[in-house]
C-alpha cells in the first residue's frame, strides 16, 4: 500500500540520518559570542558530538556525565533530534530515564513532528515505550508528514508488544493517515500476521 510503502522508506532514511550523526566531528564555534578565557575554565567542555553518540548507542556513562557537566538537555544534533529522540530509536530506556529525570521535555518533536514515543515504537523496544507512556507521551500523537500515530508505526514494522502496550494506554486504532490507511493496513500490507490478528481482535 502507498502509505506502508512511504512509512518503511522514511524510516530507512531516519536510520541513515542518525547514524550520519555519530561520525564523533565536534563542531567549533567562532564569533562574537564566544566564551572568555575564565567562562571557559569555569564550566567543563562538553564534546556534544559524543554526549549524541552516547544517547543513541547506549553509553549511560557518557550521558550522565555530560548532565553532570551541565549540557542542555534539549540540544539538538546536527539532524535536529534531541539526546532523548536517540535514546528512544534505540529503545535505551535507562538512558530514557535518566534523561527525563533530568528535565527532558516528553513532547519535544524534531522537524516532521514527530516525539520520542514514535521513535521507539520502531522497534522491539517495550520497556523504552513503557518508561515514555508513564512520563506523559501522547500515545496518539499525530506527525506531520503524513499523519502517522505512534500505533502505527509499531504496526508497519509488526512490534506486537509495543502495539499492546500502546493499545493499553489508549491509541486510537480507527486513525487514518493521509492515505486513508490504518494501523491494520499498515500490519495487513507488510505481512505480520499475528499483529494483524490481534488488531482485527481489537476493532470488534
């Protein structure tokens, strides 16, 4: 179907654009606004490109020291994600944790609207989609691309669990997309067949 078929290319590039992230190059700022001599000696050096590194492959160490140090939990990568948008396509929900813990917003989106929750319900990732639910993240949050729910996702990728988990917590299973297509369309086109079964299950 023509909506299934976008979901799977627009999640192949979300792929390739955060691991073009953690190439480790820090960028260098030069102007005006740079920081003085004693500024500098006053607040640690972050190395924002492996504080990014670290959110999405997992590095908790890396992360919580950076938070020690005093980096800006809502800065952005190069891609425009935040720490917790990396932590969450990965499903690292420790790192999730301790993120929110530490005043991540719950509803930041980057630039197609889309959250966190949307991010981890591409994978087999319950536990991350679990800790983001209880921290306050719409479950039928709605991107601006091409109206896809967090529901959706999961089911054009067949993540039975996180569907559950989702359901559970209110998705709304009768949204459309833009093309008219619901999550069972999503399941029904790319063949998960347990997931279009428990869907069907839950439409009755």
């Amino acid at each position: 179907m023509k909506g299934t078929k976008k979901l799977l290319w627009c999640l192949a590039i979300v792929a390739m654009t955060i691991s073009c992230q953690s190439s480790g190059k820090q960028s260098k700022t030069k102007g005006q606004n740079e920081p003085s001599v004693a500024e500098r000696e006053a607040k640690p050096t972050i190395n924002m490109a492996a504080y990014f590194d670290a959110a999405l492959n997992g590095g908790i160490e890396v992360v919580q020291n950076a938070i020690k140090d005093g980096v800006d939990i809502e800065a952005r990568n190069e891609n425009g994600y935040t720490a917790l948008m990396l932590a969450a396509y990965n499903g690292h929900h420790h790192i999730i944790k301790l993120l929110l813990e530490n005043g991540a917003k719950i509803d930041a989106v980057d630039g197609l609207n889309r959250s966190a929750l949307m991010f981890a319900s591409t994978g087999p990732f319950a536990p991350a989609v679990e800790v983001l639910i209880k921290a306050g993240a719409d479950v039928n949050a709605i991107d601006s691309h091409e109206n896809w729910t967090p529901v959706m996702f999961a089911a054009g990728e067949g993540q039975l669990e996180v569907i559950k988990l989702l359901v559970a917590n209110g998705a709304d299973l009768t949204k459309l997309d833009t093309d008219g297509e619901s999550a069972l369309d999503f399941a029904t086109a790319n063949g998960h067949a347990e997931t279009v079964k428990y869907l069907q299950a839950q439409l009755k």
